[in-house]
C-alpha cells in the first residue's frame, strides 16, 4: 500500500494487540493477511483491484506469513514440517504468485490450489466477517440499519450462506441433469430405432446365409440330376435301295425304253448321295450345337460380368471423381487458411461467425452461442491432432446455444448460408461459467484423456464435449499395440470405455477399429504441408482416373471382340442348319421322284415291284412268272436268273457286312454311353458325396439356382460388406446400451441425490435453528454483563434479524430497536453479537480492526474484559486485535502481546513488553 515495510510480526498464541495511530498500518496488516491467504482485493473493503496494493513507484509487492504446522492435525508434516510459509507476489499489472515453502524454505508448490487445500484443512476463512472484520466492514456493520443485513451477517459467519449456495447449485445441476436426461432420452429413441434398423440388417444376413446353404443344396441336386438323365439314345434310319435291271424290248408295246428306267437308276444314286451328304452335316451340325451353346454361356456369362463390371466401374469413377471433388475443395479451404485459421471448418464459417457477432450486438441472443467447437480448443501435443479429430468428428464444427430459442435464431442464420447443404450441428445445453465436476473421470499415470490433452479456456466448450462425447473418459494412446495392451488387458482402465491411437485407431476392450483417415482436417499444425499432401493426392488421383479410363477402353474392346466372334459362330451355325434343311428338301423331291411321275413309267414300276416279290418263291414260280413274257429268249432269261442271283449274293453279302458294323458302332456307343455316365457319376460325387435321389429335372434345378443366385446377388448389394454391417450393428449397440446405461445411472443419481438434499436440507434447517438459539443465549449472557436486556428475533422464512437492547435495569426497562441506542451502546451491542458469534462459530484465529469506534471508556472496557475473558477460555485460538488505544492498562501475561507500530513510514513493529521465551513456546 503506501508502507515500504511493515514487520516482521511475531504474534502470540492467544491475545494480541495491534497499536499505533491511524495511518501508521493497522488495516494494512489485516489487509495483508487476508490478501496473503488468498482473499479478493473486494473482500479487504481497502481497493478494487490487487494492482492497488503495489506502492506508488514500486513494481511488486510481496507479503510472507507463516502459520504453524503442528499437532495431529498438521498437514503433509512429512512434506512442510513444523510451519508453512506462504508467500505472495503482487506486480504492478495486478498478478499474483503464490510460493509455498517448509520451515526449512524449500519450494514445495506453487498453485494456489495447494492453498487452497491448506486453508480448508486449517478452517482458515479469510472471507468471513467473524473471522476478520475489517474496519469498513465494523463501520458498515455498526451503521446497518436493516434486518436483512444482520440475517446475512449471521448466516455468512456461520458459514449457513455458504451451504445454501451449494444446495442451491446442487439443486441447479439437479434441473440440469433432468434435463440433459430427458435429451438422452430422446437420443435413445433415435439410438434405439438406429440399434433395431441394424439388428434387421444383421437378421437379413442369417436368411442370406440360408440362401446360400439353399444354393450348394440345389447345386448337389443338379449334379446327381444331370447323372440321372445323362442316358442318350439315338435312332438310325436307313433305305436300301435294290433296283433289278431288266432288259426289256418291246415291252408294252414300246411305250417306255431303258432310258426310262436309267432316271430311276439316276435318281436313287442322287438320292444316296444326298443322304451321305445329309448325315455329314448332321454330324457338322452336332459338332456346332454345342459349341453354340458353350460361346452362347459364355457371351451370357461375360455379357453379366460386363455389366457387372460396368456398374462396378461406374461407381469406382463416380466415388473418384466424388473423392477428388472433396479434395479439391478441401484444398481451396487450406489455401485459404493461410490467411485465416476459421476457414478450415468451411468456407462459409467466417460469414456465419461474423453474423452471429451482428445478431449478437443487436441483442437478438439471449447468450451468444458458442463454436465451432473445433475452432475453440487447442492441442497440447500436435502428434495427437488426428487421434482428437477422429474423437470429436462431426463436434469439430457444431455450435452450442443456451436455449432452444438462441438455437432456433441460429438455425435461421445457417439456413442462409448452408442452403441444401449439410448444416453445421447446434447442441443445446444450459452455459456455465465454471467446468462440470469430472471426479470420475479416467486417470491413468501414462496416458491422457482427451480433456486433459487439451486447452480450452471457454468452460461452456469444456462442458459440452464432456456431456456429448465424454472426452473425460477417453484416453489417447500414441501406439496401436499399447492401446490394445491397455484397453483389452485383464484390468482394463477405470472409468475409461474407449481410446484412441494418434493414427485415430478406435480401440474398445473387446474390439478394434482401423481408421481410414490419414489426414487432418482442422489441427493440423504445418499448413503448406497439408497442401502439398492434398496436391499430391489429386495428382495420384487424376493419373488412377486416366488408368481407370484406358483399362475400361480396354474392357470395352475385348467385349467388341467377343460379340464379333459370337457373331461369326452364329453365322456358320445358321449356314449349316440352311444347308441341312436344303438337303431335307432335295431328298424329298427325290423320295417323290422314286413314285411314278407319268402313267407310261407305272407299268415298268409294276413289273419291277411285281418281280421283286415272284424272287421269293422258288425257281419253278419264277420260271413260271418270267415265262408270261414270251419276248425274252431262253439264254436271255437264264442270264438275267443269273444276274439276279448274284445281285441277291451281293446284296446279302453286304447286308451282312453292314449288320456287323451297325453292331460294332452299337457296341461302341453303348461303350461310350457307360463311359460317359461314370464321368458324369466322378462329376457329381466329386461336387456331392453322398448321392441323393432327385425327382425334379435339371432345367427346373437350373431355373431356380438362376434365380436364387440373382436373389442372392441383389441382397447382397442392398446389404453392403458382412463385416461392415456387424460392425455398424455392434457399434449401434453399443451406442444404445452405454446410453441406456447412462440415462438409468442418471436417473439412479438423481433419485439419490433428492433424497440426500432433503436429508441434507432437514439437518441444514435443524442446525440453522440450533445456531439460532445459541447465538440468542450467548446475546442475552454477554448484554447482562453491563446490565442490558435484549431479545433477537430470527425471521428465517424471509431472512431477517432483528435485535432490540434496553440498556435500563429489570424487567422496568423497555425494550427497543439498537436505532434508537447511542454510539456506545449501539457498539457495545454489536460487540455482544460479534461475540456471541464467535461461540457458534469455528475459526483458528480471528483479526478484528478498530472494534471499539464509537464506544466510551465503560463500554471499552467492559467490552474489553468480555473479548479477553472468552479469549483466556479459548486459548488454543489466536486473536488479534487493531485498535489506535495504547492499551497500558492491561495486564502483563503470558497469553498476552502488544505490538505498537511506532513510524507511520516503515510500520516497525516493536515488543516492549509481553514477550515469551522459546522455553514457553514449546511447552505451549
């Protein structure tokens, strides 16, 4: 303040009295003391603001105290020893640094949250008014008026005020949880339907499983089907034709020559030689048969795969060109992040953020919404920026809004810049200025969770990725084999259900997730980098779409090959079968030229069909048949028996031959036949075992596997990879149940917590009630001291306190308001109050400044003596005390030290009298 030095002060360990005159630094050693233990620069009544404490010229200011550190109740003795020493920095700017040392004066900490934790151990309340009540605080006390005022008084010094603030909190997260609840509950529905829509797609790959087993159960069917109708017969028909040659003259009156009967002759050798050429190309057109089918099967089966494969390349060109689409515009955002880091999370975030600022100076927001939530965070190691990424996702670029009302403002704000786009997720949940309680979250010695891999100063940011990702309970894990170590070793991590490798694995304790992604979209930390990837990853994609267009070139010129020649074995089938059905109709003009064509040809047809049958009667009727025709001579009709019976020779001879090889080929296609149906038999065991009997033909069999395979292949379009889809149903599962289980752990809390505020809230009113009645006995005990009678009146339904004193004698005096009281009286009363404070309240030492203003030397005293008696029966407690009295006629004890401050300038504390020597100490 305005001292270049006050102390060392040296207190006793019960009374002490802190002298001098104003100005010479009285208020500045309580000020100090309180600033020193961590008080606000509001709470001294001296200043606004640390920054005023810094003496006029100076740069810092630094404040020592040390407290003792004995006893069964010391804290960390092993650590600070026998005292603490906490020592304040303040700078000019207003900072303040805390250094808490051991007796020894080694450094043991540096955060203030250690003295905080030394405070609460000590019941140390720099704070309360009872405790340390300044001089401002005394005078506004004394001049106090109002009733509310003293109620507040009471309850801040009883540390009431403190426990209703935390049940009212308590009871705000308690709406709050309700309603995040009721918001899971919502989701759940959402994480239900999603788990049930995937457990069907899970069920549909069991009747596909089925099909498939339906599909090899035909196949074998087939295979002993083809075995059962591989029998073949086949029916030759053959035409001899025998013509005999009879030489006749004259015959029926020369009506016909030889001539007549050589186109006979003719004719059947057409015939025969036709018939030769028939069953050649029968036996050609056989041989095509099947080789039409086969190249038939198979421009069928490459005419599918093509458009299988056309279907399949369209997509892998459209899913390219998609690709290289998205990468074009992610380097567009790269290349204009240069300049501005917010143009990551799209190009249209900063035009939305700068309308959000308009909307919110315009007062449109109730609390101006928070995001993108990405932009709000920073990394602590940037080796785990795609690890956080792949955590966070779609939370990167989300806004959260207070209400639904700011949410529905923001809503509309988007729709003009995300117009048939995918909109930026808005989260709505009530803001917070300080980080949820996160007492369970996962603290393993290796390894950071999210939250603590990050720094975010907004606590609203902190609290919404710890109520919708949980990030308090996800650990990143740098190595893919530690986190598998970690995560599904026989003790997993408490309070941890996840983690993430820094190539952004996801890593379950019963499963493992690759990540797909090798880039990071918003942490990066080297820019020119990322855009020099993105480059190279749109070049290598351009030259696959150059490749992907010469392979379907190509692809595209095997098919027109393969219809080219499908085409020419068409061609020469249907020639063949032209060429078959040509023949069929020579030979049938030629069967209708074997019958009489004129009635001149008919009778040589008779005698030729009519000598035919006399040839198989004996010589004595053919002698006599021939011996009608009475033309032919003896020689000539003997000859011609002769050429008869040779021809008869001949053409047995041949039957004969002929017989033989119609035999041998039957033989040989009966061979085959056999060979054949044990081929086919080594084909069906070999695809089926067990031979089964099948009654239906192979052409229903092969319908119904057409049709199932196509079932099949349309099923398994529609359902996508068997992996990916057990995955996803896992996934959602999991998702469903551990929200389930939250919602039900939340519900289980809150019935909890509800029973234990009311608990709480009982035992609160009962001890409010037992303070009451204390501090109105110690009020009436301390006021009979002077001979006062008073009455306290506690209002705690509308937090009022009213005190009325008489100062007269008996039951004659009348009671009345402290308004109406002089200075002294009305100072001796608050002294009585204070006191009596002091019995109901608990505090290690108490610092009072100037507690006797206003009052005279009867009051002064008799105060006086009632702050010292309460003192000497309390003497494990420090008091001390700032007064500008000398203070000389008090006693010289022990229990009792003056310290008088003698230079306005330094404050030099001196210790004329009441000192101890180190042999009294340590027996105290």
């Amino acid at each position: 303040m305005c001292h270049s030095l006050l102390g060392p002060f040296a207190f006793g360990s019960n009374v002490n009295f802190v002298v001098g005159n104003n100005g010479s630094g009285k208020s500045a050693v309580l000020t100090a003391l309180m600033v020193g233990l961590g008080g606000k620069a509001t709470t001294t009544n001296r200043g606004s603001s640390l920054k005023g404490f810094v003496k006029e010229g100076e740069s810092s200011a630094d404040v020592s105290i040390t407290l003792r550190n004995k006893g069964r109740d010391a804290y960390k003795p092993e650590v600070f020893g026998q005292a603490i020493i906490v020592d304040l920095k303040i700078t000019r700017e207003g900072m303040r640094t805390y250094k808490l040392k051991s007796k020894a004066g080694h450094l043991v900490s540096a955060k203030k949250d250690e003295l905080l934790a030394i405070l609460d151990h000590f019941n140390i309340q720099v704070d309360n008014p009872v405790s340390m009540l300044t001089q401002e605080m005394s005078k506004h006390f004394l001049h106090s008026k109002g009733e509310g005022d003293k109620y507040r008084f009471f309850m801040k010094a009883t540390q009431l005020e403190q426990m209703k603030e935390d049940y009212t909190y308590i009871i705000t997260t308690k709406n709050v949880t309700l309603d995040t609840v009721e918001k899971h509950e919502e989701c759940l529905e959402g994480l239900k339907r999603k788990y049930l829509e995937k457990e069907d797609r899970v069920k549909s790959l069991a009747s596909l499983d089925d099909m498939h087993s339906k599909l090899e159960e035909l196949k074998n069917q087939m295979a002993w089907a083809l075995v059962r109708g591989s029998s073949i017969s086949s029916k030759y028909e053959s035409k001899n034709v025998f013509i005999l040659f009879v030489y006749l003259s004259g015959v029926m009156h020369n009506r016909y020559s030889v001539a007549d009967l050589a186109k006979v002759v003719e004719a059947e050798k057409k015939y025969m030689g036709i018939r030769e050429q028939l069953e050649a190309i029968t036996v050609r057109v056989q041989q095509l048969e099947p080789q039409s089918a086969e190249l038939k099967n198979e421009a069928q089966s490459r005419s599918k795969a093509f458009n299988t494969a056309q279907v399949r390349e369209q997509r892998e060109e459209e899913d390219l060109k998609r690709s290289m689409e998205a990468i074009r515009r992610k380097l567009q955002t790269m290349e204009g992040s240069r300049s501005d880091r917010l143009r990551r999370f799209g190009e249209k975030m900063p035009a939305l953020l700068a309308a959000i600022e308009d909307a919110d100076r315009k007062g449109q927001f109730r609390k101006k919404p928070v995001g993108p939530l990405g932009y709000c965070i920073r990394l602590k190691d940037h080796e785990q920026a795609l690890a956080v990424e792949k955590c966070l996702g779609s939370l990167m670029v989300a806004f959260t809004c207070d209400n639904h009302e700011d949410e529905k403002l923001l809503q509309g704000l988007m729709r003009g810049y995300y117009q048939g786009g995918r909109r930026p997720q808005i989260i709505t949940c009530q803001f917070f200025n300080r980080v949820h309680d996160t007492s369970r979250a996962v603290n393993h010695p290796d390894y950071p969770s999210v939250l603590q891999s990050l720094e975010i100063e907004d606590p609203v940011v902190a609290n919404c990725l710890i109520d919708q990702r949980g990030i308090e309970t996800i650990l990143l894990i740098k190595s893919p084999a530690e986190a598998r170590r970690v995560m599904q070793g026989r003790q997993p991590p408490r309070n941890c259900y996840q983690a993430f490798t820094k190539e952004g694995d996801q890593c379950y304790n019963n499963r493992y997730y690759s990540n797909d992604q090798r880039r990071c979209d918003y942490l990066s930390r080297d820019v020119e980098e990322e855009i020099r990837q993105l480059q190279e990853e749109m070049r290598n994609k351009e030259a696959h779409l150059d490749r992907f267009s010469q392979q379907k070139q190509r692809v595209e010129e095997d098919i027109r090959n393969n219809n080219g020649l499908l085409k020419r074995a068409y061609d020469d089938r249907k020639r063949a079968k032209d060429k078959f059905r040509r023949l069929q109709q020579e030979i049938s003009d030629l069967q209708n030229v074997e019958e009489p064509q004129s009635e001149d040809l008919k009778p040589l047809v008779d005698i030729i069909n009519h000598t035919q049958i006399k040839q198989r009667k004996g010589k004595a009727n053919r002698w006599r048949y021939i011996s009608t025709f009475p033309l032919f001579s003896q020689e000539e009709l003997s000859k011609s028996d002769q050429d008869v019976e040779k021809s008869k020779h001949h053409k047995k001879h041949y039957e004969d031959k002929r017989k033989v090889h119609i035999n041998t080929i039957q033989a040989l296609k009966a061979s085959l036949e056999l060979k054949e149906q044990e081929l086919t038999v080594l084909k069906a065991t070999e695809i089926c075992p067990e031979r089964s009997e099948v009654r239906r033909t192979a052409r229903s069999l092969d319908s119904e596997i057409s049709r199932l395979k196509l079932k099949i292949s349309t099923q398994q379009d529609q359902q996508g990879d068997r992996e990916e889809v057990i995955r996803q149903y896992q996934e959602a599962l999991e998702n469903y149940s551990n929200i389930n289980q939250q919602v039900k752990c939340l519900k289980r809390f809150i019935q909890v917590l509800c029973k234990i505020m009311d608990d709480r809230h009982r035992v609160y009113t009962e001890l409010r009630r037992f303070l009451s009645v204390r501090c109105k006995m110690y009020f009436d005990s301390m006021l009979s001291q002077r001979g006062y009678i008073g009455k306290m009146m506690f209002e705690h339904k509308n937090e009022t306190l009213s005190i009325s004193v008489q100062p007269g004698v008996g039951d004659k005096a009348a009671l009345s308001d402290m308004r109406s009281l002089s200075g002294g009286e009305r100072s001796f009363s608050t002294v009585c109050f204070v006191l009596s404070l002091w019995a109901i309240a608990e505090a290690p030492f108490r610092a009072l400044d100037e507690f006797d203003v206003y009052m005279d030397m009867v009051n002064r005293r008799i105060s006086m003596d009632m702050m010292l008696k309460i003192a000497s029966s309390q003497r494990y407690r420090q008091f001390i005390f700032l007064t500008p009295q000398s203070m000389s006629s008090l006693p010289v004890n022990n229990l009792i030290r003056i310290l008088r401050l003698k230079d306005p300038d330094r404050g030099q504390a001196a210790l004329p009298f009441g000192q101890r020597n180190e042999e009294e100490e340590e027996e105290e």
